[in-house]
C-alpha cells in the first residue's frame, strides 16, 4: 500500500474507535523505531498501513474492575 495515503475512514473500518486505533500505531511505530528497522518510510506511517491491513496483534488489557 506504499504511497496511498491513509484516511481517518480507512482506519474506521477496521477500528470503531479512532483513539484506541492511533494508541495502537503508535505504540507499534515507537517498537520499531526502538529495533531501527531499516524502513523506506517513517515508522508511524508504517504502522499505519499495517493497521489498515491488518497486521497489527493487540489485545485489550483487563481493568481491575473486570
């Protein structure tokens, strides 16, 4: 998906909520900036693809009340 510019909408479908999405890349895109992967691109705009696509594991941490 190089060059395509990533939208708020693009990230909508695959996240409802847009905050906990940026949470996401942006952990992800400090990760690799942490292991200086060799990149074409900034870090966060890969991790914005990558959530796009899909290819970004998380999951939920419980709270203490759950």
């Amino acid at each position: 998906m190089p060059n395509k510019r990533i939208t708020v909408e693009d990230i909508w479908k695959v996240f409802p909520n847009k905050y906990e999405a940026i949470v996401v890349a942006s952990r992800y895109a400090r990760e690799l900036a942490k292991r200086k992967v060799k990149l074409d691109r900034k870090p966060v705009i890969v991790a914005l693809e990558k959530l796009v696509r899909g290819e970004i594991q998380f999951r939920h941490k419980k709270s203490e009340g759950e």
